[in-house]
C-alpha cells in the first residue's frame, strides 16, 4: 500500500482539491493499483472541522467532472505521521507547520505538493483562493491537474514497476 495525505490550512480549498482529482485519477489505474494508493486530505487548522469544501471549490471541480462533495475537513494530527508515506503541503507555511510536527521517526517523505510539477520552475506553492475570486480556484485546479500527473507518474515508477 501507498498512502498519500494531502495538507493545506483550512482543508476547505487546495487540499481536498488534491485529494479530489489524485483518487479521481487513482481510480482509472488498473484495478490491482487503484486498490493500493490510499489518498486523503487534512488542515493545519482547525476552524472548517466537520465541513464540506468550499462551494467555489467544489464548482469549479464540478465544471472540470471532479465530485469533491464526499469530503469533510479535518486537522492534522500526530498519528498521520505513522499512517503516510507521502505528506504534501500546498504552501510553504503548511510546510513549516508540518516539519515542525514531524516526529524523528516520521519515514516517509514530508514534500512540497508542487515538487511534483513535471517542469516544477519556480512555482512552489498552491496559492490560497479563499479571500479571491473564482479565477483563482480555476487557477489552483490548473497547478492540481498538472501535479496530480507527476505524483501519480512518480508512485507508479517507484512502487509498481517491475
Ligand atoms: P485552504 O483555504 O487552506 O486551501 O483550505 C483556506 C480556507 C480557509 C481559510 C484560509 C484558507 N480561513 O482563513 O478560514
């Protein structure tokens, strides 16, 4: 098993976005890998606990045939150290926040989520679309789209070939 937690800090916008269209596309793998990626998503904060994404950024995947409405935000907790492998922050302070929490025994890998990117330039962070407008959750689909490519590309070169 592969197990991939996607964080940002409301887990309203970015990160269930992530997690949205990476199980999307883990599921079109053939049967045996689809089984064997987990995915989930997760805030550094805790104020959209219990909550649905975003209804902007559930319309705006909605218009691209993603169906984020099964989701419900939560926070990050201790234990998800021990349950992933992969732990990918949508910006540079999810990142801080993470790497301070990580336990020495963390094995997995703790990475930007756009370290992904296939032609990752200078572009790190997933802007946050909260307080902008509806270009900007078109815009964070754009960066997922394309980095949800690489990450998938890269597990399957790592964990399932040969
Ligand atoms: P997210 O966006 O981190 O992509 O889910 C945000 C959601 C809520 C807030 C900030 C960012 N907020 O300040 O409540």
């Amino acid at each position: 098993m592969v197990s991939v937690l996607f964080v940002c800090l409301g887990n309203i916008c970015r990160s269930p976005t992530a997690h949205g269209i990476f199980e999307h596309k883990v599921a079109q793998q053939p049967g045996a890998i689809a089984t064997q990626i987990t995915v989930d998503s997760a805030g550094t904060g805790d104020w959209h606990v219990g909550r649905q994404a975003d209804a902007r950024a559930q319309a705006a995947a909605q218009h691209r045939g993603y169906d984020l409405s099964a989701l419900r935000a939560r926070q990050v907790t201790p234990e998800d150290f021990s349950r992933f492998d992969y732990i990918l922050a949508m910006d540079l302070k999810n990142f801080a926040h993470l790497k301070a929490m990580a336990p020495a025994s963390f094995r997995g890998e703790l990475a930007m989520f756009l370290d992904y990117l296939p032609d990752s330039g200078l572009q790190r962070e997933v802007p946050d679309p909260y307080f902008g407008g509806e270009e900007g959750f078109n815009h964070v689909l754009d960066l997922v789209e394309t980095a949800a490519e690489g990450l998938l590309h890269h597990i399957l070169q790592h964990h399932f070939s040969g």
